[in-house]
C-alpha cells in the first residue's frame, strides 16, 4: 500500500478540491482578520512573507469554497466551528452566501505592460482597462459559481441592474464609460433593465483579448487606437448594481480580492492602491501582497488614514501574545493544521494519536550519560569556584538545590550557575578582600533566559538533542505555514518509517531523531538559498555573516544575550539610505549590493523584518532576525529579542569579504568564525 | 495519433545535421543561391559563444550580416563581465565591420526581454528581409533565442501578413559540450513567469499539464514553477537513448521529493525523448498535447506548459513544439551565472544544425 505524505500534498487534488482545501483550513487563521464592521467597507490589506496564507484566505472567501462549506450535509466538529467563524465574519448568514468574493490574480501578466505597452499616461490606462475586463469577468464567474450556474454556459441567466438613485447612476456612469471609451455600444444599459452577463462577458473578453494582441506582437505594434480607462470602472459598476439570477436579486457584498499585488510595478501599484482607497467605492478591497524590506512611505500614509484601510501583517497577528518568541496562538493554529493533515493517514497505519503528541519533547538520555555529564559539569562549576572562592555559598545553595534532582535537570542548574559567576566576576571589580557573596544574589541573577541559555550551552557541549517537541516545530516554522508544512513532512516521514519497521515505540520520535532531522532540514534550507533566491550568493553571505556573528555572541561564557544573539540591526536612518540608494542613485550607491541581499533576504523570509522600530543605544533601529529554520544549522536558540547592531557601512564590507570566501561552498561552515579572514572589520 | 495526423505535423520530414562536419555542408547548400545572408549569435559570456561563430567565419561569405545579440550581465557575474568581453572581442576579430552588437533591452520584467528585442530586430535591422538566416542558439539564453526564432517561425507562415513575412531559409545551430554544461552553475532564480511571444497562461483555470523537461540541478526551478503553475498532471521528459543509460533514473531520483511526494506524478505519463534529436521530443510534445485537448474538450480543454531545464539541443524541441502546438513556456530565470574550473584545453564541441524553414519545405 503506498500511503502519501499528507504535508507534502500542497499541489495535488486534495488541496485543489475544495473539499480537501477546507478540511485542512484552520479556522485559528480567522482570527487575524479584522470583524464584519470594518472587513467590508474600506481597503484591507493582507501582508507577509510567502507561505504565510494569505492566499488561502482569500480563497476561502470565493464562492467556490463558501459553497462547498455551506453544502456539507452532517459536518464534523471542525466545520461547525469554521461556519461559526464565517458567521461572526458576516461572511456567511443563515446558511447562505453573504460575501462574493471576486478573486483576481494581478501576478501575471501586468508587468510586462509596461515594456511592452504603450509609454507615458496611456499605459496605466491600459492597465486599468485589462484589470476591469478582468475583475468583471472574474465577478460573472463568481455569481454563477454562487448560485450553481455552469460557467460560461449559463451567465445569460445572470443580470447586472444599476440600482435607483445616485447610485445607479454612478454604474451607468461606469458601464457607459466602459462602453463609450471603446465606441462599443452593446453595452449600454436600458433603464433598470441591466445588462446581461453574457453579454457584458462578451464584450469584456474582447477588450481583455484587444490587449493582449498587441501584448503579444512579437513585431512593432501601434497603441495610438487602443483607447484605455481613466479609472478603475469595474469597482463602480459592481459596488452599484443588484445582481439577479433567473429575474430574482440575489444580495451579495461583493469584495473584490486581490492577489499577489507585490508583482505589479511600482507605479501600477501605486495606481491601484489610489483606486482602492476611494471610500466612494460601495464594495469591499482586499489586497493580498508579499511584505518588503523596502521602507513603505508611500502608500498606506500621506493622505490616508486608519478609517480607509485596514492593515493585517500576518506574522504579526499571528505571533500575537508572543512569550520568548514562542507564540501559542501559532503553535494551536500550526498545530491545528498538522493533526487534521496527518489524522487520515496515521489511522490508517493504526495510529490514533493527533500528530502533535508523537512529537516526544523530553530527552530519553540513559542514566550512565546523565552522571557523565552532571560530573563534568559540577566539575567545572567546583573548579571555577575554587579559583573564586567568594562564590561558596551560592556552590554550597545549589548543592542543596539539587538533592533529589533528575541528573540531566541538575546538570542544567549546574550550568546555570556557571554562567551567573561568570556574569559576576565579569561585573565586579577587583577587591582587595575576597568576602563570599550571598547566595541570594545568584537567585537574583537568575531568570528563566539564563535557564534556556544553559540548557542551549549543555546540549551543544554534549551533543544533547535540542530542537525537539511540538513547540519547537511551531517556532521553526518562522510564523509561515508552507515552512511548516515542510518540517511536519520530515517529522511525518520519520513517523512513517517507524510505523513499518515496527519500531518499539511505534509512531513516537525520539528527541535525538527530532533534532538529528530538523538540523538537516535546516542545512538543507542553507544549501538552497543560493539558487532559490535572487541575489543567491550575496543573500547567502549576508545570512552567513549575522549567524556567524550571533554565534558568537551567544556563546559568550556569560551569555550577555541570554538565550542568544539570533538577528541583526541597522539604524532606522541608515535603512532609509540603504534603499533610497537603489532608487535614486547617489552617495549610497555602493551599498547597493548590500540593499539588493536584504531585500531580497526579507522578500523570501530568510530575515524577518521586526515590523516596529526598537529603541537602543538612543536609537531607532530596524531589527532582522533570522528565519528560524537557519537557526539549527549555527546551534543557536529560536527565541527573539537578542540581537547585535551593525552599521551598514560596516555590514557591506564583511558582504564583499564574505562573498569572495564562501564562493565555493553550497553552506557556510557553523565552525569557521569569519572574524578570521583577513580584513575583517573589528 | 494516426500515421495521417503524424503527417500533418510541420516537422515530420525534417532536415538536421548531427556533427559538426554535416552542419558546415548544411549552410553551404543552404547559402548558396542566398544574396543576403544574417547570422544571429550571441556575444555573452557563455563559453561555447565562439563555437560556431569561428566555423562560419571560416566559410567566408560575402553577403553576410552578423548581428551578436549581448545578453544583459547583472551586477554579481564576476566572472562572466570579463568573459563575455574577450568573446565580443573576438566576434570583432572574425567579422570585422559586417558586426552589428546589439545590447540587451533594459526591461522590468526579464520575461518580455525577448519580445522587446524581437521588435527593435525588426525595426533597426528588417531581419526578416533576409533570404537565409542562420541563428546560433549556443550563446543566447532561452529567453532571447526562443522569441526571436518565434518571430521567424510565426512570419513564416503562410498567413503571415505581407510585407513582414519570413520566406527564407531558417537554420538554428546549437553546440553542445557535456565538459562545458557542468561547468555552468546558474544561481539566484528570478520570479518563474512564462516567455511573452508564445501561448499566455489562462485567467480562468482550466486543467493545467505541466511538461518539464529535465535537467540535473533544476529542483529550486522546477518547485519554483509549480508554485506558479499549481499543476493538476505532470508530465516529466527524461533522456532516453542517452550516452548514460541510467540518466532518467537518475533524473526522476534527484527530483523525487518534488515528484512523487508532492505532486504525486503518475509514472505511466514519463516521457522518453533522444538525449541529441529536438525532433523526437518536439514530436512528442505535440502528440502530448493533442492527445490531453482532445481528452480534456468536455471539461473546458487543458492548458499545456512546457519548461526546459536541460541542454540546448533539447530545448530547441520544447521551442519548436511550443510554435506548433501554441503551448506555454514555463520559465525561470537565473540571476548569475558562474563558470567553475576553467576551460578544458581539448574542448571537443559537437555542433548541430536544424534546417528549419525554407527550400527543403517548399
């Protein structure tokens, strides 16, 4: 029998059917959205790094999925609760559709207008001519989807009325500009009569098929009688007309969804942006797009306002309520989705358990190791006092502490201790008599980061498995569903493999096999940024250059940082200049290739911007940590908030130092600091 | 497919040259009765730049016009500036003022490069006035040849509006070099995006087959592709006859995980195609494709998307069957390039000639 991969399966049937789709959707993802109040009547933006799930949230907002939910006769406990959620959405009422959701996917096709189209003003117009064709053909494809028509055959069934009032008359407005700007004149409405979806289908294919013609033309063409829109009619005319199917209305909120908006050019962008945040629009907004490391001034300021949009930086909601960088909403939404993946296919092995809790998060080390490592540890604490003799009473308070103690969680308090009297000889000055040092002060010292550094210490100093449980996999996923998914694969394969060689732990894994993978998984993720992203080499040195340096600083014998150093920082002002430089040219035009990394770093989320500036050192700073999944392959801990800052000036020398040593090699060496080549900046 | 519909494929007879010593002979005949002949190469960095250029240098026509397209160099081919200027330097050496280089289009999306080149050919250099071309493919990326061989391909048809109609002989050449393709590694992948100049992906879904043909070091290609495309059938292309009969297994074990755990391919749709024929595989390109439409005509018809990540020789089968049988070119775009080691001394390059359009077809 040959039982697939439930977390590899994102591109076949199973997630193309919408069956499959809303059974693996985790209703937790509901929870970053902003409520029906404000969902529908002004500009939402959804914004995060790729595989975060945006785009699966606007699909479950299409018809296609609304029905699919609606439509399910005794549905099991997760439907219900994600029906309820679309209801308090108002996304959803009474068993029927409330929202049409009108999805359109601005990925393809615009850019190339503009090297291909007609230069200046017109080509704008051009754009918002193909989109409106577009956004309205894609409308007559949702209502028929809505109300189980067959599309294209049956939108003859489908009528567009312009309503009474002034609203009506900004459709006819809309409809006659679409009409009159292409001297077509089959699309003029009668009175409240509307216009048919077929025919309004037919007229939008042949503007969308005028573009692309001359789109296509491999030899010159002329755009002088191609005659584009002024605006975004298709917004007007759909936020101002009733829809009737078979003479009956049919009440939508029409929202018109679109995707991947970071592929259109700048200034496409910007135009859209202008168009959508008209409050005059009688329709729902919402954009999904890929966040930037380029500073955002442009579109969401100036004369806008919190009244016009909506922002939902998806990470951040997410990883709201955040505790030492690990969230518990991401962990039971991740988690969510990973036991109703994997529930079908572990049953079908005989395992019954939820996916999650065979991740064994407890270290299953013998005991002969255990007292080897506690006696190397208590061995270094007592000789370290023995050179400090005012630290016998906090050695004398720990031995008390542990009577009783497991080896392994004693050995952690050893080490603990060991980084306090480091800290404090470090702190103290020199005296001139040596008084012992009340043990309270240790007490004082210590804190659950100290407690998570010397756990991180004692497993890289005895190979002690690290990464493991159903936390950790959250906290590696970086807030991203899709890097998720990848690692729920791993551990699943392991599951599976197992299962068949009748291990006696059954589907169980061990920490040692948990960490041995995910620190594959993470040095494979290395190996891959070279030819995954744009700017491969030079993304790959800079990653190299800030885990190189967060190693280094984490394992500082005091760990100044407690846990660890897992990020960067650059001045706010100084970020400013970085990609002005690649804009506008100028004096910061040599930090170009450094720009170029970053960017290029946070587009694909091997950083992760901090998305508020923090204040330190009387300064603004931007913070990048690491994609977590990077984190293992340089031993370093997966919490946030530890980080060194660096000026670009000297962040783009090691770039150019590091680029030209690590040419060769797929994955940086964790081993090999890089303050060892020769003219690195100090 | 019947034999009969077999017949009606544009390149079912063909004419090709599988060595070096048959490609030369094929330009001579090809040449002999032209009064204006224009060789289109490249003038980059790629190694096997010169190959044929120095061949037909040697043939020393008079009538010929020699347009070396530069493919653009961004910021991080180190090594590729400088090799790409010793090969410009040498392409003046052997054509002296019958040299025209024509740089790169700067463009913002890299997708349209050659759609734009295509254009401005025509206008500043009325390519297709030409009675014999002869375009060299060993130099051009695949985002340039494909579109300006498009371009004769299309104008050379016989509803091809007059005066713009390409009635010439149409000849591609290609080098290959098995030393010189592993010394190439491709890094830093641009957006995946679908060559302008062929079939455009559909805005409304219909059933999407996806045909990548391919190629050792492609996964972050080929998973870069399926995030665009969301492919409801693969339908991978392995070599077979290859010089390394274990090839397609090697192939299909390399790319596994993405294969047969993600996309969960059936085995039964693998495609063996020659290793040094483009026709074979061009062949079965358009069957593929008609044998899914026809299927698929009741469920709304299927899109077809081809990608190449393999030799140039193949690629050139994926192009012609892309012209014919009006499929989407799938396409990711490395960043940079670099070259590692250095040129063997005995380079051994292996030249074929596909005769395209022209007398053979009249």
């Amino acid at each position: 029998m040959v039982i697939g991969n439930p977390f590899r399966l994102r591109f076949t049937e199973q997630q193309r059917d919408h069956m499959g789709f809303i059974r693996t959707f985790s209703v937790g993802m509901l929870e970053v959205l902003p409520p029906a109040e404000s969902a529908w009547n002004r500009l939402v933006v959804l914004r995060s790094a790729p595989g975060a799930g945006k785009t699966s949230i606007l699909r479950l907002l299409t018809p296609e999925s609304l029905t699919a939910i609606i439509g399910i006769d005794n549905p099991e406990d997760a439907i219900k609760v994600l029906r309820v959620a679309l209801e308090e959405l108002d996304v959803i009422r009474g068993g029927t559709l409330s929202v049409l959701g009108v999805m359109v996917n601005v990925g393809k096709d615009y850019r190339s207008l503009i090297d291909l189209g007609p230069k200046g003003a017109g080509n704008i117009k051009v754009f918002f001519k193909l989109l409106d064709a577009r956004i309205i053909s894609r409308a007559i494809e949702a209502v028929a989807l809505a109300n189980g028509l067959k599309f294209p055959d049956d939108v003859n069934r489908i009528r567009f009325v312009p309503r009474a009032g002034s609203a009506g008359e900004l459709a006819k407005e809309a409809l006659s500009q679409i009409g009159v700007s292409t001297l077509d004149d089959s699309i003029q409405p009668g009175g409240r009569g509307g216009l048919h979806g077929d025919a309004l289908l037919r007229v939008m294919r042949s503007k969308e098929r005028s573009v692309l013609t001359l789109l296509d033309s491999l030899l010159p063409v002329e755009w002088d009688f191609e005659v584009g829109h002024s605006r975004l009619y298709s917004l007007a005319m759909l936020g101002n007309c009733d829809i009737e199917v078979d003479g009956h209305e049919v009440a939508y909120r029409t929202v018109v969804l679109f995707d991947d908006v970071h592929e259109l050019e700048e200034a496409q962008r910007e135009a859209l942006y202008r168009q959508l945040l008209d409050r005059a629009n009688n329709l729902g907004r919402w954009i999904a797009e890929r966040k930037e490391a380029v500073p955002d001034h442009e579109l969401l300021t100036g004369s806008t306002n919190g009244r016009d949009y909506q922002l939902v930086a998806l990470e951040d909601e997410l990883s709201a309520g955040t505790k030492g960088g690990h969230s518990l909403r991401l962990e039971r939404i991740l988690g969510g989705i990973a036991n109703s993946r994997a529930q079908v296919h572990l049953a079908s092995f005989g395992v019954h358990e939820p996916f999650t809790s065979l991740l064994r998060s407890a270290e299953e080390i013998e005991p002969g190791r255990k007292l080897d490592i506690f006696n190397t540890v208590s061995a270094n604490v007592r000789s370290l006092v023995a050179e400090n003799p005012q630290y016998r009473s906090w050695l004398a308070a720990a031995e008390d502490r542990q009577v009783g103690l497991d080896r392994l969680e004693a050995a952690h308090d050893w080490r603990e201790l060991q980084i306090l009297v480091e800290r404090d000889i470090k702190r103290s000055p020199p005296a001139l008599f040596e008084f012992e040092l009340e043990s309270e002060r240790a007490t004082r010292m210590a804190s659950s980061s100290t407690k998570a550094a010397a756990r991180l210490f004692l497993a890289n100093e005895h190979a002690l498995p690290y990464y493991v449980g159903c936390d950790t996999l959250a906290d590696l996923s970086s807030r991203n569903v899709e890097q998720y998914l990848g690692l729920g694969g791993d551990m699943f394969e392991l599951m599976m493999s197992a299962v068949t060689q009748r291990r006696r732990n059954g589907a169980y894994l061990t920490a040692a096999e948990q960490d041995q993978r995910v620190r594959r998984s993470s040095k494979l993720l290395w190996e891959a940024v070279v030819r995954r992203v744009a700017y491969g080499p030079d993304v790959l040195a800079l990653l190299h250059i800030i885990a190189d340096n967060s190693r280094m600083e984490t394992y500082r014998s005091t760990a100044p940082y407690a846990p660890g150093v897992t990020g960067t920082a650059i001045a706010m002002h100084e970020r400013s200049l970085l990609f002005k430089s690649q804009n506008d040219g100028g004096s910061y035009v040599r930090y170009g290739r450094l720009s170029r990394a970053l960017a290029s770093a946070v587009a694909n989320n091997l950083l992760e911007m901090s998305p508020e500036a923090t204040s330190s050192k009387g300064q603004k700073w931007s913070v990048f940590y690491l994609n977590r999944l990077l984190c293992p392959h340089f031993d370093l801990p997966l919490q946030r908030g530890g980080f060194r800052e660096q000026s670009i000036a000297k962040l783009s020398r090691k770039l150019d130092l590091a680029s030209r040593a690590g040419a060769d090699r797929p994955a940086p060496d964790a081993t090999m600091p890089l303050n060892s080549l020769e003219g690195w900046p100090r | 497919m019947s034999v009969s519909d077999s017949a009606k494929l544009r390149w079912y007879d063909y004419v090709f040259a599988d060595d070096t010593a048959n490609s030369e002979r094929l330009w001579i005949e090809a040449c002999s009765t032209s009064e204006n002949i224009l060789f289109i190469c490249g003038a980059g960095f790629d190694p096997r730049t010169l190959d044929t250029p120095r061949r037909v240098a040697s043939v020393k026509w008079e009538q010929l016009t020699v347009l070396a397209l530069k493919p653009s160099v961004g910021g991080e081919h180190d090594t590729a500036v400088g090799a790409a200027h010793e090969n410009e330097e040498e392409l003046n050496i052997l054509f002296g003022d019958r040299l025209t280089v024509v740089d790169s289009p700067q463009v913002l999306d890299p997708n349209t490069t050659g759609t734009v080149l295509s254009r401005r050919l025509q206008v500043q250099h009325q390519v297709l006035d030409f009675d014999t071309v002869i375009v060299d493919m060993s130099g051009l990326p695949s985002s340039i040849s494909f579109t300006v061989l498009q371009l004769f391909l299309q104008q050379s048809l016989l509803g091809a509006e007059e005066p713009r109609r390409f009635a010439g002989n149409l000849l591609v050449t290609v080098s290959e070099d098995v030393s010189t393709d592993a010394r190439i590694m491709a890094s830093g992948l641009d957006a995946p995006g679908t060559l302008a100049g062929f079939e455009r992906l559909p805005d409304i879904s219909t059933t999407c087959i996806w045909v990548p043909v391919l190629g050792t070091g492609a996964g972050e290609e080929l998973r870069a592709l399926t995030t665009l495309l969301d492919p409801h059938e693969v339908c991978p292309v392995v070599p077979f006859p290859s010089r390394n009969p274990r090839r397609g297994d090697e192939l299909i074990l390399e790319h596994r995980v993405l294969l047969i755990e993600e996309l969960q391919f059936e085995p039964r749709n693998v495609l063996y195609a020659s290793e040094t024929n483009p026709f074979d595989l061009y062949r079965q390109l358009v069957w593929l494709a008609d044998r899914y439409r026809t299927a698929l005509a009741p469920l709304g018809g299927a899109t077809i998307v081809v990608s190449e990540h393999t030799s140039k020789i193949l690629s050139l089968g994926v192009l012609l069957a892309a012209h014919e049988a009006k499929l989407v070119v799938g396409h990711v775009r490395p960043m940079a390039y670099r070259l590692s080691g250095s040129n063997p001394v005995d380079r051994m390059p292996w030249i074929y000639t596909a005769w395209l359009t022209g007398q053979p077809y009249e």
